[in-house]
C-alpha cells in the first residue's frame, strides 16, 4: 500500500474492523479507535519486568467490551494475572489506594457481563481496601414541602480514611465546611462543575432536611457524624459509592443495593463535587434512579440533555476528567445521547429519539422507532439503502452541509453489513431466511446475531432440528445471552434430548440466577433424565441398586433447582406444585407441607377447595401418625424417640406444620370430605376427642349421606351413603362417651331419622335394614 494513502482516517476504519469480535461490531464512529488497537497490540507481548501490564490490559479489556454491541467473553482471562499484583499492592509496603483502584476496575468487568453478585462483592472489597466507612441508616426528617411529622429517612453516612499528601483530598474551605445545605454547583462563581439541575417540584423538597443531629444507630462507628453535616470524601470513595448504584433496576438484596437505597448513596456523593467526572457520573445515576418516577422524570430528562451537552465543553481541564477515568463507568458522549434517545422514547417522544438514533448511525434502533410509529415500511427503505450505498451519511450532517474529505462511512464493514442483513430479516419475515443466511455468510460464519435471529424463526415454525443447530453455533460465538440457551434448551426438550436441554438450562443459571422458569425447566430436565435412565436400566438389567441411587440424585437436583427457582417466582402456583411433588417424592415433607400451603393460598379465591391436593394431604397426615402419639409409652430407646421429635419430616416434628396448613390455610377457604376426615385423623392422634368428633361431623354434613336429597334414584350413590352413616355410628359410639356434656346417642338417632326420611324411595333394597338395626341399637343403647 502507498504510504501516502495511510491516513488517521484509514487506520481508524481498519481499527474499528479488527475490534469486532463474537460477530458483534464495534461502534463504527468511535473516534481514535486506532489507539485502543495498539495498546491491545502492545499488551499482548509478553512482559517480564511490568508488573502492571496485567492491570492495562484490564483496561483495555472493559474499553473494549464497551465498544461492542454486545458483552463478548474475550479469548484472554484478565483475572488471573491481578492475583499477584492485588496481594503486592494490598500488602503493608503497598498502595492502599491502587489496591482499591484494582478491585473497582475488577467490578466494572464483572458490571459488564451482569455478574452483579461478584461485581458488588468487588465494590465491597474496594472499600475496604481504601479505608472508606459507610453505613446506610435512617434519621429523623421531612421528603415534602407540606410534611407535618418527622419521619425516618434513608440516609448514607459515609467517612473517608485521613490520607497525606494527597492532592485529590485539596478543597476549598467553603466546600468542607458546608453544614445543612449541600453544595449547588450551579450558583457557585466559577464553578468547573456540571450544572445541578433543580427539581422545581410543588411537594417534593429539593433534598432531605434532617431534623435528628444524630442517626437511629448509636452503635455503629460513624454514630459521631451529622446527617446533614458529613465531611466530604476522597473522590475515589465516591467512586466507589457510585458503583454500588450501577444496577440501578435492582430488586434482589442479594446482588447488592436494592434501587430504593441507592438515592442516599448518589445524593452522598452530589453534596460535595470534588472531580468533574465523578460529579458527572453522579448526575447521571441520579438521572436514572428518577426516570421511573412521576414528580421526577421531567428533570431525569433535563439533566441527561445537561450532561450531553457539556460534554464536549472546556469547563474542565484534560487532567481532571482522566484522573478517574479508569474508575468510574462514565459513558462516551454517544452513549450518553443513545441513552437519552431511549428516555424520549420511554416518554413517547418518538421523533426526536428517532433524530438522535438516525445521528449516531445506530440503525436497529432507527428500525425500532419506525416500527413504533407503524412505519415498517419506512424501516425497510433505510436498512435497504444502507446496503445498497445510497444512504452515506447521517441525514442530519447532510442537512448542515457538512464537507467531508471523503464517504468514510460509505463502506460498510462485514459485521455491520451483517447485522443490517439481520435487521432486514426482522423486518420481512417472507424472505427471513435467506437475509439471514446471507448474514451469515458476510460474517464469515461469526455473526452470533444471524444464528440467534435464525433459530429463533425456526423454533417458531417448529423446525426444531434446524433451530438447534443454529442456536448452537450462536452460543459457541457469544455464550453470555441467556436467552439463546434458553430458546435452545427449549429446543432440545421438543426434540426430547433431555441431557442437551439440562446443559442448556444449567447454563441459564449460570448467567443469572433468579431466572425463576429456567430453575423450574432445569427441574423437570432432571426428572426426565431420572425416568428415562430408569427405563433403560429396567430393560436392561432389571431391578438395581445403583439405578435407585441415581434416581434418588436426580430427584434430589431437583428438588434443590425447585428450591432455588422459587425464591424468584414465588407467586408462580406451578412451580409450588412442581415442588410439593418432588419434595414427596424425596420425603421433604416440611416442604411439600410448605408448598400446598402456598398453592391454596394463590389458588382458593378463583378454584375453591380444588385448589388442595387431597392425595397429598392424607400422606402428610399419615406420616405424622405413623409414629406414637404417646413418645414415653413408646417401644424403642432414647435415639429414636429423640428422632421422632426432632424430624421435620415425620411424627411430631411434621406436626406443627400440618396443623397450621389445616387451621390457618385450609379450612378458612376449602372444605371436602377428604379434608374433614384427614383432619378428624390426625386430632384422634392427638386424642382430642371433642374436636375429632366435630370433624368427623363436618366430613358427614360434606359427603355423600349428608348432601344425599330426596328424590335421588341412583342405588349406588345411596348405598355409598348408607356406608358413611354406618361409619359415622361406629364415630360416635368411639368418641361419643369420652366427651363430656354432648348425647351422642340422641345425636345418632338424629343423622339416621334424617336420612331415611330423605331415602325412602330406597325401602325395598336390602340395605334398608342396616338402617332400622342402626335405629334398634341406639334405642336400646338409652
């Protein structure tokens, strides 16, 4: 090549082309992309005496990964090497501050594959690294302009470590010394910060005011700080602070802060602005944390065109925006303008959203917003004319006649050529295939999009073989999107390959681990596996023990995938029945008892007492019978007997829990003879009398005898009646005379007089005489 036709402009292109990976491209108008290139060139020879080069390549890593498309496991592990260097920097000759930096960094990566349990735990280890103290508690104050009575509020009271020498902890004395009131950069003269918008609400006060001198903890170590008069802290504690909030749609106390604690943690930081990146970092949080709601969105919005529109500004000097660069996640200015293109779309306000997607070039989104606005059509001409040359430019920058030394994006690369092929699949569903297919082929066989996009249209149609092999292929290229295991799992179970849907599902909660319906497939996978492999074993070698063994395994594996599942879809009444079985059949009766409590409890108010599982039911009240009620009078030593108390899964251990499924779950909402007569059983085991009586009474007044109407004609019916009255005779002359102050007798003669008197067309069948007998021994009994 001529090396006068090498210019910035070239190498830039050739950049942006080598840093596509996965089949995910990278932002094509990425500027200075050439730069990222040749520090991942340069980190990746080998070094002997840098010790930091592993940390460097970290950072090349996450630049990267914030290019794409998409997260994309990349080919070298950026883990291991930082092991060494972590123990040097966080040894007693070492930097507390760079130890603290590295876990950060760390966290951000994990961030970025949405491994927010692992990325949290790294936060907390920088912290702790830094010295930095911080506690979320709550403290007397008013939220709202028109608020009468102190109410406790969240509130972050957070101390940084004395550090010497440090020019970061520089501040002015008025900024340090500030007391009730925050600071607002945007009255203050000559400020280098981004401006704060005001929330300008009727009710809602523009911040906290904290009435309470000290927080409700008196314990903790930060008991001696104000909540409205904290000191300010070292920017790279803000840092920090700040990247516990990244997950800002956090529901799970798990993966870190939940979204309802984050607002003290942004609002700690946005008291006292001490860096122009974190400062903006921290509006930007805040702009996400109120986007959901009402009496703040309209500043959500606000602040975010604040913050893109400065910037590109000079109110800060380079050295200030890069010294913490590498610690905060701030987004470059295009993703700050996608992410407020989203905001307007979330509004409804689809044209601008619709010039700012068409500006940046990010054309699935333009595809998106014409898809919105009912313009399929309109859609399809600009993906077509993107692939056919004759859409160069953006709109907007032809529009400003803006001279270009050359159609530096007229070219497109194979990854981008790729996904746009992709799109208009998406948008012709007639011709999907062969765009995909294409795709595919542009690609060089690596565009994970195409296959995504190709097995979820032949799973759709139920081609499933064909949509196995395509997702396959997606999952080898990029296997961190949950959802193309999921579909290929799916796949797997119509084409019944249990093992390959197992593997698929597992990997599901792998990649997260509240999805709640791949818990429950994964269940099921293992129950398929266990019949199946039974089956097998039974027709070739018959009855064994080691096929029992792994029966029980993989009963067990599901049980524990159940158990896991359902902490996430807690209100899903499947996945409760799915468990009550499992957990039978495993003998964790505790649980099952626990299960069919929830289900009657989601089910009663649309099935009644359809909702109880009978079967189910009986067993539990047979395993806590089957041990003696009387444990001293018991055969058997001191072991067993302490066993059959402690058991949670038989005799009187399980009986406290079945007690209360009857009384608090069951019988307020449900009633049947099974139920009635499952709970007599179980108070004759207890030998209360009185009470057993009353429920056997309730299972006749529910069964076929107590609901039998006159004019009835089915003989068989009637004779199943005239077996319940003789039971409920046998009932009453068991419990009648061990219960004081009730005429059992007169009791009896009262359910036989009023059953024959309905029954009389029945006179003439044999079994007639059974009730006068019951008639002539109650009488003599007197």
């Amino acid at each position: 090549m001529n090396p006068t036709l090498i210019s910035d402009e070239v190498l830039d292109t050739k950049a942006v082309t080598e840093l596509a990976y996965g089949g995910e491209p990278a932002y094509h108008l990425a500027q200075h992309a050439t730069f990222l290139r040749l520090s991942q060139l340069i980190f990746a020879l080998p070094y002997h005496h840098c010790i930091s080069v592993s940390w460097w390549r970290l950072r090349t890593t996450i630049i990267h990964e914030q290019l794409l498309d998409e997260a994309v496991p990349l080919p070298t592990d950026t883990h291991d090497p930082l092991g060494s260097l972590l123990q040097t920097l966080a040894g007693d000759t070492g930097d507390r501050d760079l130890a603290g930096r590295l876990q950060l960094e760390q966290g951000r990566l994990e961030h970025i594959f949405c491994h927010d349990k692992v990325a949290s735990e790294r936060f907390i280890q920088a912290a702790r690294a830094t010295g930095l103290q911080y506690e979320l508690t709550g403290a007397l104050g008013r939220r709202t302009k028109f608020q009468q009575n102190d109410l406790s509020q969240l509130v972050l009271l957070a101390e940084s470590r004395k550090r010497d020498d440090s020019p970061a902890e520089a501040v002015t004395d008025d900024l340090a010394d500030q007391s009730r009131t925050p600071v607002d950069v945007s009255i203050m003269p000559n400020s280098n910060f981004p401006v704060t918008l005001g929330l300008n609400d009727d009710t809602l006060l523009e911040q906290t005011i904290f009435t309470s001198s000290t927080p409700s903890s008196t314990t903790s170590q930060l008991s001696h700080l104000e909540p409205d008069s904290q000191p300010p802290l070292h920017p790279l504690d803000q840092c920090i602070l700040l990247s516990l909030c990244l997950n800002v749609r956090n529901t799970s106390p798990s993966h870190g802060l939940t979204t309802e604690q984050m607002s003290p943690y942004v609002a700690r930081v946005i008291s006292h602005p001490k860096n122009w990146s974190v400062h903006t970092m921290a509006l930007l949080l805040r702009s996400r944390l109120e986007s959901a709601r009402t009496r703040t969105v309209e500043r959500s919005v606000l602040q975010l065109q604040a913050l893109v529109d400065q910037m590109p500004t000079a109110d800060s000097p380079l050295p200030e925006r890069l010294l913490y660069f590498h610690s905060i996640p701030l987004p470059s200015k295009w993703e700050m303008e996608r992410e407020l293109a989203l905001r307007f779309l979330t509004l409804g306000v689809v044209k601008s959203a619709l010039e700012i997607f068409e500006r940046l070039e990010m054309w699935e989104e333009v595809v998106k917003c014409w898809q919105s606005m009912e313009r399929t059509d309109k859609a399809v001409v600009v993906v077509r004319d993107l692939l056919e040359g004759r859409k160069e430019e953006a709109e907007s920058v032809i529009l400003r006649g803006k001279d270009l030394p050359s159609p530096r994006r007229g070219k497109l690369d194979s990854a981008r050529q790729a996904k746009l092929w992709c799109l208009l699949g998406d948008l012709q569903p007639e011709n999907a295939v062969e765009y995909y297919e294409r795709a595919w082929a542009l690609s060089k066989e690596t565009s994970g999009r195409a296959m995504r996009s190709l097995g979820g249209y032949y799973f759709a149609r139920g081609e499933f073989e064909k949509a196995v092999t395509c997702l396959q292929r997606a999952v080898k290229i990029n296997p961190l999107l949950s959802r193309s295991w999921f579909i290929l799992g799916c796949a797997y179970i119509r084409l019944e390959n249990w093992e390959g849907a197992r593997d698929s599902f597992s990997r599901c909660v792998s990649i997260d681990d509240e999805d709640g319906e791949s818990w429950n497939n994964l269940a099921s996978m293992y129950l398929r596996l266990d019949s199946s492999q039974n089956i097998l074993e039974s027709d070739m070698n018959g009855e064994n023990q080691p096929g029992k063994a792994k029966s029980f395994s993989n009963k067990m594996l599901a049980f524990r995938a159940l158990k896991q599942g359902l902490k996430y879809s807690y209100d899903n009444w499947r996945m409760w029945t799915n468990y009550m079985i499992v957990a039978m059949d495993v003998g964790e009766l505790s649980e099952a008892c626990r299960a069919l409590a929830r289900i009657v409890e989601e089910r009663n108010a649309k099935t009644g007492a359809e909702c109880v599982d009978e079967e189910v039911l009986e067993r539990l009240v047979n395993a806590v019978i089957r041990v003696p009620a009387d444990l001293d009078q018991s055969a058997g030593d001191d072991d067993r007997r302490r066993d059959a108390v402690n058991n949670p899964n038989e005799g009187h251990g399980l009986l406290r829990r079945v007690l209360e499924l009857f009384d608090r779950t069951i019988l307020p909402c449900a009633s049947s003879p099974r139920i009635f007569r499952a709970y007599a059983r179980l108070l004759t085991w207890q030998s209360r009398w009185e009470d057993a009586l009353k429920a056997y009474l309730d299972w006749y007044r529910c069964g076929v005898a107590g609901t039998f109407e006159k004019g009835e004609t089915d003989v068989e019916k009637w004779r199943e009646a005239v077996n319940e009255v003789e039971d409920m005779m046998d009932v009453l002359r068991n419990f009648g005379p061990r219960v004081q102050g009730i005429n059992w007798r007169h009791q009896g003669r009262s359910i036989v007089r009023t059953f024959m008197g309905r029954s009389k067309d029945f006179e003439d069948e044999a079994e007639w005489s059974r009730l006068i007998e019951f008639q002539s021994e109650l009488r003599a009994e007197e």
